[in-house]
C-alpha cells in the first residue's frame, strides 16, 4: 500500500502541476506567437500524457487496494470519508475528458478554447488532489461522527470532509506537488542547457518550471509551520516524534538531526536551538511541549523514521527555498546569472529534492500516525484483511511499481532525445521565429 | 427472494440508479474499448496497420473518460454500501488482484505504444502487453462478478481455498469471464465499422462481429451449463420475472436485426442495435439479481436494503452523484460530438 501510494503520489502530483507549466508557455505562444512556446506545449504535453496515464491506472488499481487491504478500515471510514472520494471521482472524470480533448484537440478546438481545456486539466487535477488529502487528513483528525463500542453513530459526511486538519494539510499538499514538479522539470532542462547553451526550449523551459517551482517554495515553510501547529495541537504525540522530543519542556528547543535513543529517551548529537520549538510549535517563546513521556509507549510512533524522514523534508525545503530565492532575485536583478554555469549545476542537482522532500512528508504523516489508521480511534493492526499470504499480493504490486517506474524513466529520456531532434529550437540557438498561429 | 421494504429513501433510489447506470456505461464504452484489444488478436497481416490506426484513432481521446465509469462503480460502493465493498475485496482478492494487473498494463501499454518517441521494436512489445491484458482484464471482470452470485462469499468453512479461492474458481464464475470477453469483442467490431472509410476494412470488422457474436452465442450457452453445474437454476430465474424474460426476449431478438444491420452497413444503427442488446442482457441480469449485492455463505446475503450507509451519507452521495452528472455529462457530450461526429479525422498533431 505505502509502496503503490508512494509511487501514484509521484505521478499525482506531475499531473497536479505539470499542466499548469503547460498552459504558461502555451498561453505565450498564443500571445507571441514565437514556435518556441509552440515546441514546448508539445513537447510537454507528450510527457503529460504519459504521467496521466500511468497515474490514471495507479489511481484506479488503489482505489480497488484500499480494499484489498484495509477492508475493516474502509468499511467503517466508507460512509464517514467517502464524500471526498465521491467529489474526487467527478474531478477525475473532468480531467480525463480533459485531457482527452486537449491532447488530440490541436486542430479542432479553437485556439482559446483549446487552452482553456488545457488549463482545466490541471485545475480538476488539483481538485482531486485536495478532495483525497481531505481524506487523509480526516485519518489524522477524525471528525465528523462519534466512535460507540466498534461502531460509527451520527455521521455527519460534511463535518468529516472539513475536519480540522483539511485547510492547512490540502494547501500543505497542493504547494508541494507545484514545487516539487517544478524543481524537477527545471532541474532537467537545467541539465541540457549546460549539455545546449543557447537553446531556446530549454531556456524557456527552465524559467517557466522554476518560477513556479519558486513560488512554491518560498510558501512552502509557511504552510508547513501552520501545518505543525495544527500537529502540536491535535496530535501531540507526532509532533513530539518529529522532534525526538522526550521530555515535556517549556521553552523547549528545537532539535536539528540527531539520532533518537528511544530506549535511553534522549538523543545523540544534533543541534539544540533553544525556545525555537516551543515557538514554532506554539507561537510562544516559553509554551510548554508535550515529550513522548506523556504518552503510553504502545501509542509511540516510530521515533526514529518519523525525526529523520522530518528532516530529510525540512532540509531539502529550506535548499530549494534558498534556491527559489536566488532564482527570483536573479530575474529580478541579473537576468544573466540565471545561465550562469553554476546556477545550473545548483538546479540540476536539486532535481530530485523536491520529490525527496514529498515522499519524506507522506512518511512522516503517515508513519507519524502510527499504531494508529485513524487516529485515536482505529489501531492499524485491526484494519488488516483477514486474508492470510499477504506478502505475495504485495510483492507482485511492488514488483509492478518498480517495473512501471523504470519504463516510464526510460520513456522520458527517448522522450527528451527525440524532442531535442525533432524541434529546431531546441538544439542550436535557433532565433525565435515569429510563427503565427497556423506555422 | 428478500424483502424491498416499501419506502426506502429516494436518495437510495438515486445511488442505485448511478451505480447500475455506471456498470451499464462501463460496458458500452470502456467494453468496447476492451473489445478493440482483442480484436487485434485476430488481424490478419494485410492491412494490419491501418486496422490498427484505426483504433488508436478511435480510442485515444475517450479511453480514459470511458474507464471513469469503473471508478465510480467503486466510489458508489465504498460510499454507499461500504460492506458489500469490503466483502468482495476480502473474498474475492486473488480475482480482483488479477483485474488490477490487467488494467495497469492495458493503459500502460496503450499509451506508451502511442507516445513512446521511438517507434522501434518496444512497440511490439506494448502491442503484445494491450491485446492480452485486453483479454485478460475483462475475463477478470466476468470471474468476479459471477463469483457473487452461485455459492456466496465468505469464510463458512475456514481455509485459504475455501475462503479465497473456491468461490470464484468453479465453472459459473469463469464462463462468465469467458461470455464477457466476446461480448465486448462484438460490441468493439459493431462499432469500429463506422471508424473507417476505406470499404475492405470495414468488412474486415463486420466478419469479426459475425464471429464475435456467435462467440458470445456460444459461451453464452456456457453460461447457463455451468450455472447449472454450480447449482444454480439460472434458466428457471429468468424466466420466474417478467421484467428479466422480457428483456432477455428483446435482447435475442434483436440478434437477426444486428445481422441484417451488418450486411446493410447500417452504421449507427447498428451501434445502437448492438448496445441496446447488451443494456439488455445486462437488464435481465440485473432484474434477477436484484435487491441482492452479494451472496454470502452463511446465508445473511447483502442486499441494497440491509448493507447501504446510513442516510447523512446517501444524501451526500446522492448530492455529488447529480451534481457531479450535470458537471459531468455535458463535458464528455462535447468530447463525444468532437471526436466522433461523422467522418471524424484525427485531430493530433
Ligand atoms: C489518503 C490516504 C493516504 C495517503 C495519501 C498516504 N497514505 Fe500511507 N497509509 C494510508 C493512507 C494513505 C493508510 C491506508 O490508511 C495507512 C495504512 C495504515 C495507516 O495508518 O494508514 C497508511 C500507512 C502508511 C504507512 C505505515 C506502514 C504500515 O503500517 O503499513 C507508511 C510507511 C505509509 N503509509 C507511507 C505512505 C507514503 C510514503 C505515502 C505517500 C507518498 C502515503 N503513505 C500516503
Ligand atoms: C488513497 C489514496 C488515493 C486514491 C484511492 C486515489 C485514486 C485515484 C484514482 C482512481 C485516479 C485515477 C483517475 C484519473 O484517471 O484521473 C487517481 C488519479 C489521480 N490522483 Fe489519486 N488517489 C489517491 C491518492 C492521491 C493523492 C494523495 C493525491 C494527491 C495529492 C492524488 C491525486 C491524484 C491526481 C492529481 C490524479 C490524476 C491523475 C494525473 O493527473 O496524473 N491521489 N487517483
Ligand atoms: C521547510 C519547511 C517544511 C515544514 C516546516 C513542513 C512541515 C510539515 C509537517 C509538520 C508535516 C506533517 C503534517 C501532519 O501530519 O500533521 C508535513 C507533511 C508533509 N510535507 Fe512538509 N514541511 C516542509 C516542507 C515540505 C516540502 C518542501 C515538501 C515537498 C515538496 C513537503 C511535503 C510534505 C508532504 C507531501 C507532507 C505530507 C502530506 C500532508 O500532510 O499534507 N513539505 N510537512
């Protein structure tokens, strides 16, 4: 499950943003008419077309996994969570109609109309991603029924959908697809600029991916601190595991790396900010945060997994923000620099960060959450099929996760190969020919 | 037969409505979908590439919209009867594993063949992967759904064959797979004459709907021996409603007015023709199927009446299932009537 949700998100959140990249350059070529913009729509939506599919079929075989695995889980959370399943349903099949219409509608939509169902791709698709965090984060902060010997009672669809957390985590969610799919996409033609100074695609591909990749960014740590603060409040003892923070603390400190003892209840090494927790957590130099000691150890996370993958996520958000930073100031001020050799090298590295960051995000809420499938009140252990050889189902869906993940890696770079022979402003430093709608 | 209680809230009524409705389409559009797969197969060489343009042309805009209908039969039975879902996903998990395999490497394969940048020897290979998961899912499909209906569900005698695998491999289950894959080969040949304009393929097409149909002639009678195999009377449940016999008389009757319409090049009439035949094939079973979902073993069989969400969550349900039609339905007409209006070219660049 953690495997087919890891792999989807990935695709999820390309399919979140990547049409929104699309529409930028292609709203520019209507504008400006210059083939650039023209070779890139296509030579995007080539690429769009293939995550929209692959994340249409991961999509479907999970809503069918759901079941398979957690049917005890689904039974009770069906009538409870499935109003955002049900609205998720119809922005798929928005999208799907969608995409269909904008990739084979070239030459039969009007120019405007076409971009318009361009864009609608990507807006359905990031309201299906909102409708489905909604869910999650009801996992997290139940709401909206009340929990009587084993069985729901006054279901209350609206309040469950709208529960505490869905404000702070869907925009959480949202901003991290833009960012960490611009970073990605940015990073790539970051990478062939250095291999093609001078080509026009890859210039203009890597401006628009990274300023929306950059916006993103720097908005980023804001809503994760909100996201936090809602943590601290409503699930204390997640917070409390990010951290690796034993011991209840007024003006507590905030902990960089670290290895969790969680035996001994301390920690080794890291770095102490002292009161920078209790601040973040509470907006106050000396509030009090709740350590692991106050909970039963049977209701402890995984300390160490949810610290370090905390990390790894706040770490490469605070790269890629100071990237962003960079990136904006340097368009600002010194267009020229954002060419420069070193820039480059600085986004292609970062390629990866963002996903990095996203995947290590889902650990912590998900492992964060742990023993607990809904939070307080359903034990993950209690949620599990009956059907016994489990194992061998989930090495069959792992091994096609990793299959399907490999092809699609291979089919991006002859992707990426044949866009560069096949337009002209991508290889050589081609002017930017004026071409008019109909070129 | 268990009881309909009188009454019943018109928001389930709704639900009931959407989720035979989406059953209904999934069959029309993403069947013949399946359909067009297997009909592949079956190319001969000549004109093997153009039969192949074809579908990809007749395919490619529509197939994602056409297999939503599956999502929603899922999200209707998560939401509104959310033990019939967790039921058939515990006991019917091998099958329903085996379907997902199929529909990962259908659409996979489909687009790739489309979209890798490189037309080289992969495209045998995403060709091989789409004709046999084009077979291959919709067996599944068949498998499950029978496997709801002869013995029932559910762990009466403990056991990993008992409980998992006994309910579905058994002889109604499998024909059923069996009838459902050349039934939807039938409807992809019927609809895919119209696609083409060059006159030898579409007699090309039109043998293969002569042959699909007998096919599903055949393992249609299949069906009925090995329901009876499985102790079930099905001749005798048609014919005890005659809402089911009625439908099953319409649905052989049109059988020779499809032939005709074959050999007339009919074209949309045909369409029609072939679609209102598995609408009611698909009727007749749901009439004597219906109020149950599931059959279990221990005879507390799961019916729309005993395993629906409480009301808060039919209304919802029932809200998003309207409101999301009138968002819905007029995007795919427009889809529709762009890509499929007469003489409709391709329109990618
Ligand atoms: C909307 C639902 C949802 C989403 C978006 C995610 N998960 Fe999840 N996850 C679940 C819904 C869920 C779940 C099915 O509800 C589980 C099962 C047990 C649990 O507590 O939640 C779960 C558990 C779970 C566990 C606990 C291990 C276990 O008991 O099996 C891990 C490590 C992950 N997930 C990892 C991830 C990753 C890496 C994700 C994304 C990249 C992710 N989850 C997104
Ligand atoms: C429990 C978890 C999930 C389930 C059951 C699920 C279900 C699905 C289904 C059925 C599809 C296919 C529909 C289509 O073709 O468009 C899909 C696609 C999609 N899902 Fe999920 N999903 C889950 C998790 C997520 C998450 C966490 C996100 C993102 C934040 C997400 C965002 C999307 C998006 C944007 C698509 C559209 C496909 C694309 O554009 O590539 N999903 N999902
Ligand atoms: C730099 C500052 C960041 C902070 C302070 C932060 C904070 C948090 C917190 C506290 C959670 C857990 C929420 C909970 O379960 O209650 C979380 C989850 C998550 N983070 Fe971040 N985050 C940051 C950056 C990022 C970045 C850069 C990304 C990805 C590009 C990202 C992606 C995610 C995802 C996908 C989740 C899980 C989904 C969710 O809960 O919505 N985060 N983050």
């Amino acid at each position: 499950m953690a495997v087919s949700l890891g792999f989807h998100i990935i695709f999820a959140s390309i399919g979140m943003a990547m049409p929104f990249l699309m529409a930028l350059s292609h709203y520019r070529w209507i504008r400006t008419g210059k083939t650039v913009y023209l070779d890139l729509t296509k030579a995007w939506s080539r690429g769009v077309a293939i995550f929209f599919a692959t994340g249409a079929v991961s999509g479907t075989a999970l809503s069918f996994e759901l079941g398979l695995l957690w049917p005890r889980f689904m039974e009770h959370a069906g009538p409870i969570i499935g109003m955002p399943f049900s609205w998720e349903g119809t922005a798929f099949f928005l999208e799907a109609i969608a995409i269909g219409l904008f990739l084979y509608g070239w030459k039969r939509l009007s120019p405007w109309v076409h971009w318009s169902v361009g864009l609608a791709v990507g807006v359905t698709g990031v309201l299906s991603g909102i409708f489905v965090v909604c869910a999650n984060s009801w996992m997290n902060n139940p709401a909206g029924f009340e929990w009587f010997d084993g069985n729901a009672l006054h279901i209350d669809p609206v309040r469950a959908m709208f529960n505490p957390g869905w404000k702070t985590q869907t925009l959480h969610m949202t901003l991290a697809a833009f960012e960490a799919t611009g970073f990605a996409v940015g990073g790539i033609h970051a990478l062939l600029l250095l291999r093609r100074p001078g080509s026009a695609l890859h210039r203009e591909a890597f401006k628009i991916a990274l300023l929306i990749g950059s916006l993103a960014a720097l908005l980023q740590p804001l809503s994760g601190d909100r996201l936090a603060k809602g943590t601290a409040i409503r699930q204390p003892v997640k917070l409390a595991a990010m951290e690796a923070h034993f011991h209840t603390e007024r003006g507590a400190s905030l902990l960089i790396g670290g290895i969790p003892d969680v035996a001994g209840k301390r920690v080794r090494y890291g770095i102490r900010i002292p009161y920078a927790l209790s601040f973040l957590a509470r907006g106050d130099l000396h509030a009090e945060v709740k350590g692991m000691e106050e909970f039963p150890e049977s209701d402890w996370p995984p300390v160490l997994v949810v610290h370090a993958a905390f990390q790894v996520m706040v770490g490469a958000g605070s790269a890629l923000a100071a990237l962003a930073l960079a990136f904006l100031f340097f368009s600002a001020r010194m267009p020229r620099l954002l060419l420069h050799r070193r820039f480059l090298i600085a986004a292609a590295l970062a390629t990866p960060l963002g996903f990095v960051a996203l995947e290590a995000g889902w650990t912590v809420t998900e492992v964060g959450r742990q023993p607990w499938i809904i939070y307080g009140i359903m034990r993950t252990r209690d949620a599990l099929t009956p059907m016994p050889g489990l194992v061998y189902p989930f090495l069959v869906f792992t091994t096609v996760y990793v299959f399907l993940a490999a092809v699609v890696a291979w089919l991006m770079v002859r992707h990426i190969r044949a866009a560069d022979k096949e337009f002209p402003s991508a290889s050589a430093s081609a002017p930017d020919r004026p071409g008019g709608l109909h070129a | 037969m268990p009881e309909i209680p009188a009454g019943g809230s018109a928001m389930l009524w709704v639900v009931i409505l959407f989720l035979g409705l989406s059953l209904l389409l999934y069959c029309l559009l993403a069947g013949a979908d399946f359909g067009a797969g297997i009909l592949e197969i079956f190319m001969g060489r000549d004109h093997r590439r153009t039969q192949r343009e074809i579908i990809d042309r007749a395919l490619g805009p529509v197939w994602e919209a056409n297999h939503m209908w599956l999502i929603l039969m899922v999200v209707i039975l998560f939401m509104g009867f959310p033990l019939v879902y967790s039921k058939v996903s515990t006991y019917l998990h091998l099958p329903l594993t085996a379907m997902l395999m199929g529909i990962i490497a259908r659409g996979c394969s489909f687009t790739f063949r489309h979209y890798d940048a490189v037309k080289g020897r992969s495209q045998r290979l995403y060709t091989l992967f789409f004709i046999y998961s084009s077979v291959w899912t919709p067996f599944w499909l068949g498998v499950v759904t029978g496997a709801l209906v002869p013995g029932g569900v559910g762990l009466s005698r403990a056991g990993y064959l008992e409980g998992y695998v006994w309910p579905w491999l058994r002889p109604f289950p499998l024909a059923l797979g069996a009838f459902t894959v050349s039934l939807f080969a039938f409807l992809a040949a019927v609809y895919l004459i119209g696609e083409s304009r060059e006159k030898i393929i579409r007699e090309r097409f039109a043998r293969r709907a002569y042959l699909s149909s007998a096919a599903a002639m055949v393992s249609g009678g299949l069906v009925f021996w090995a329901a009876q195999k499985d102790g079930v009377d099905l001749a005798a449940r048609f014919m005890g409603s005659p809402a089911s016999l009625a439908c099953v008389a319409g649905a052989t009757l049109i059988m020779p007015l499809i032939w005709l319409g074959l050999a007339r090049e009919w074209g949309w009439a045909s369409r029609v023709l072939a679609g209102a035949q598995v609408t009611l094939i698909l009727a007749a079973w749901f009439a004597v199927q219906f109020p149950t979902l599931v059959k279990m073993a221990d005879g507390h069989d799961l019916t729309f009446f005993n395993a629906h969400a409480p009301e808060a969550t039919l209304d919802q349900l029932g809200i998003a299932l309207l409101a999301g039609s009138a968002l819905v339905l007029p995007s795919l007409f427009f889809l529709f009537s762009v890509f499929k209006s007469e003489g409709a070219g391709s329109g990618e660049q």
